[in-house]
C-alpha cells in the first residue's frame, strides 16, 4: 500500500492502513497494544497518533514505512 499523505489528512491515513490490513478497530488496538478509543480518536481526527504507533503497526504488521522528500 502506498500512500501519498499530501493528498490525506492524517486521520484518514491512520484509517486507510487499518482497513488497508482488513482489521477492525478492536483488532489494531489489541495487536499494538493501544485502546480501542485512541484508535476511534485518531480515524476521527480527534487526537493525533505519533510516528511511534506507526512503527509499532509497522513492526506488528510487517510494514515497511518510507519517508521521502517532496519533489518539487
């Protein structure tokens, strides 16, 4: 899955991993050890996830995540 975040806002990419995966809310938060309402707040935009709960998907999951500078 590839995801070009200037076209996203973040909680939308928190989502679209989660779905992308074919997980529910409940599962994501169990397998990294979050709550299920940390993962409801940040699909909502209500709070911001931090680069450590994407490594830990990361590491749970098998992800590879890239950073890269924009090409203007």
């Amino acid at each position: 899955m590839k995801i070009k975040t200037s076209d996203y806002k973040t909680n939308e990419i928190f989502k679209f991993i989660r779905q992308g995966l074919g997980l529910t809310q409940k599962q994501l938060a169990e397998d990294i050890k979050i709550s299920k309402s940390s993962v409801e707040k940040y699909e909502k935009g209500l709070d911001n996830y931090t680069f450590e709960t994407l490594v830990k998907i990361a590491k749970e999951y098998d992800l590879e995540i890239i950073i890269q500078n924009k090409k203007r």
